[in-house]
C-alpha cells in the first residue's frame, strides 16, 4: 500500500515539472516578440524589414508611425532596400511638374551665398522666367539705373545678359509677354542673340511645293475667252504644270481641248518618271497590246500614242504621270530591272545613235553616253529650273501682264515672243521681254552644258 501512494507523488512532481518548462518557454517566445517590438536590434533581418515597411496604393514604403522610427532608422542605416519602391521626383525630369516651393531650387544655383540661374537646368530656367520669377537671382552688371528688369530693360547694359531674357533656351526669341520688351530692347540695339532667321519661301517656280492649290491653278492654268480652262504654255510655267498634275489636280482643264496637248500625257510627265518605271511603262503598255515597239525608255510618238490611247480607254485624264503608271503596274507583272544595251563601236551602233537625234545634234565623243534624244529629255529638266529660278530673280520694273514663251536647246539663239496675259499696260511687253531673253540666256547656257557631259552639242 505505501509503495501506491509513492508513485501517485511522482506522477504529481513530474506533471509539476512539465507544466512549469512549458510555461518558461511561452514566456520566452513572448519575450522575444515583445523585444523586436521595443527593440530593434532584437530583430531578425526580415522581420526588421516588416516591421520597419507598409504598404500604401501598392507600393512599399517605409513607416511613418511614430513608434517605429527606431526601426526605419537602423534599416536604413544598414543600407537594407526591404523591396521598398523608389520614389521618382516628376520634378527632377519634368520642369511643368514642380510646385511654386519646387521651381526656384530647382532653376537656380547658391555659389558662396550668390544665388544665379543653373546653367545644366535648361528647362526649369526657362520656366521660372517664362512666369516671371527672379527667383532671387542677382544681375551683377547693370547699370545704376537700377536692376535689368520689365522696368528698366535699358539696364541691361551687357549683351549678353540682355539676351539670356530675350531668348529661349532652344535660341530662338521669347514670345511670352514677359519677354517681348526684352526682345524689343535687343532688336532696337541690332542684337541678333545668336536667332537664326527664318526664311520663308514663296511660292514660285523653284518651289512649287508651298504653293497653294489655288495660287498653283492659277499660276498652271488660264481661262480662255470661250470659258474654258487650258494649261498655260511656255517653259516659265512647266514646274507649276508639273506640280499640279503631281498633286492631281486638274486646275478645271479638259482633256477635249486639243489645242492644248499639255491636257493630255506628254513628254515632261514621261522625263519626270525614273528609267526603270519608264520602261515599266512600255513593258506594261506592250503587255496591254498598246505599244509595239522595242522597250528603250525613250519618248517617242509610239510611245505617246500608246499611253494615250490607255489613259483615254481607262478614263484618266489628271494626276500625270503617277495615274498612269500606278494603273498599268496593278494589271501588269512589270519586271524591276531590264539588261542595257551592249555598247558598240560598229557602225550599226552610230546608225541607232543618229535613228535617236532628232534635234540635229552632234556627238562631242566618240561613244556617248546618252543617245542624242534621251540627252536632252535629262537635260531639258535642269535647264527649265534654271529658267524659272533666273526669271524670278530678275527685277521685272514694269508690269508683268504679259507672258514669254522663248526657244529652247539653240546657243545662243535667244529668240522670244510675248503675248497678252490679262489686259496689260503700255510698255509692259518689252520689259517682260527683256527678262525673258535674259533667263533663256541662262537655260540654254544650263542645257548646252549637260549635254555635253553626255557628249553632244548643238
């Protein structure tokens, strides 16, 4: 009996013992908690890391609660990032983003208590002016006449300080109304500050380009006395044809006016398309049954015939010579390259040469590199620009109520007639004359030139 109760105290001591171990290590769990709460140096390194971060619009950011300041603190000290996302100052990269506080320190620089604008801040510079902020920046040479400011620009007796107000940071003159007296006042004093001059261009015969579809018709075409519309003759106005027709515009002109058979496709709208989609174009034309001839990428009256009687079987009468072309190579396989014709000596080769001038030309070289013909479609191109540029150049001094039409490719062969264009005054006629000699004068001295680098002359 006594050995029972032995072992009934036993049992009671080593439950004792086991509830009072489990105890102490629930309070030292608890301990260790509660410690990297108060205590950040009780923590573990990810555990710092959540304690010392939150989460706000799903970014990471460090803690702003008072109580874990210490944490955030030994965090950082320690050079931990903790996946906390970096915070990117739109001010910094982006001048129209910073606040009123933001923009001056940003604008400008304190050297020794010398506050001036920050030569590698452009952009925010240019913004503290624009709105009319000093930010404090000090002008050191003005005169005494006070500060180079809105009210006494005249201060600004240094060009350059005078300029740094009159112009943007891009070099070009402010046109913000803060800046415009400053611009006014370097003007006055022939400053161009470093403003490059704009040059617009007009709309003339050498830039037909930035005419507009108006002042284009009106310059390409005219209206006759019966009420019809009809491109206007004479080289003086080729390019203003050729950019209306590249448009596609018709400027109101029929293609029934046979008078006029700039109306229809002719030889400028064949010289204005490259070699190669010229003889696309007889290929396509000849693949069609409308040509016949060989595929040489010369204009001649097979040629002609055949892309006008296409044009008028589809119905195209504008927008020359792209119309034309486009439309064959959409029914037509047109190769991308044709073989050149083998160069010879013999006299078969002189005889297709003298076939291909039929301007009375004669070769310079012994084998030219052009035929006679082909020559003087290439060159013909150059001496009309030269032309129209020279006769916009030349002072008319009278009135331009007359037109000039002169002959073309003869040196020195400076024959021009004039005719009426809108009515016109008394002596109007031989000034336009003049001027018109004198730019032939210069196109066919351009086209007599060309040709001889392909090796022929007149």
């Amino acid at each position: 009996m006594p050995c029972i109760c032995l072992s009934y105290r036993m049992i009671r001591i080593a439950l004792q013992t086991c509830l009072t171990v489990m105890a102490l290590l629930i309070s030292a769990s608890v301990s260790v908690a509660a410690d990297c709460a108060d205590d950040p140096n009780e923590c573990t390194l990810k555990k710092l890391c959540e304690v010392a971060t939150t989460v706000d619009g799903g970014n990471t950011i460090w803690s702003t609660a008072s109580g874990l300041s210490k944490h955030v603190a030994l965090a950082q000290g320690l050079g931990m990032e903790c996946s906390v996302t970096p915070i990117v100052d739109l001010c910094e990269t982006d001048p129209s983003e910073c606040k009123v506080s933001e923009i001056c320190g940003k604008a400008t620089t304190d050297n020794g208590g010398q506050i001036s604008w920050d030569d590698s801040a452009a952009g925010h510079v240019a913004l503290a002016k624009e709105y009319g902020l000093s930010c404090d920046v000090v002008v050191e040479e003005v005169q005494s006449t006070g500060a180079c400011n809105l009210t006494h620009q005249k201060a600004c007796d240094d060009p350059k300080v005078l300029c740094s107000f009159a112009t943007t940071y891009l070099g070009q003159w402010e046109t913000s109304s803060h800046f415009i007296q400053y611009v006014k006042e370097a003007k006055k004093r022939g400053l161009t500050c470093g403003v490059k001059p704009v040059v617009q261009k007009v709309c003339s015969g050498i830039n037909t380009e930035v005419c507009s579809p108006s002042l284009l018709c009106e310059k390409a075409s005219f209206q006759s006395s019966g009420g019809s519309k009809h491109w206007r003759k004479g080289s003086l106005y080729t390019s203003f044809i050729f950019e209306a027709k590249k448009r596609g515009l018709t400027c109101g002109v029929t293609t029934n006016s046979n008078s006029y058979a700039s109306a229809q496709f002719d030889r400028s709208d064949f010289s204005s398309l490259s070699s190669v989609k010229q003889k696309q174009l007889q290929y396509g034309l000849k693949k069609l049954g409308y040509y016949r001839s060989s595929i040489d990428g010369l204009y001649g009256p097979k040629t002609e015939k055949a892309v006008r009687d296409y044009a008028r079987s589809k119905g195209i009468n504008s927008g020359y010579p792209d119309s034309v072309y486009k439309r064959i190579v959409s029914e037509v396989n047109v190769p991308n390259s044709f073989s050149s014709p083998k160069r010879s000596t013999s006299s078969k080769s002189n005889k297709s040469t003298r076939q291909s001038n039929s301007r009375g030309m004669r070769a310079i070289t012994s084998n030219p590199t052009k035929t006679a013909d082909r020559a003087y479609e290439l060159c013909k191109i150059q001496a009309s620009a030269a032309y129209a540029q020279a006769y916009a150049n030349l002072p008319l001094g009278g009135y331009d109520s007359y037109i000039a039409t002169c002959n073309e490719g003869i040196l020195y062969d400076y024959k021009c007639t004039v005719s009426p264009n809108s009515g016109g005054f008394y002596g109007g006629a031989s000034r336009v004359l003049d001027k018109a000699v004198r730019a032939n004068g210069v196109r066919n001295g351009v086209l007599n030139s060309c040709l001889a680098h392909y090796g022929w002359k007149y």
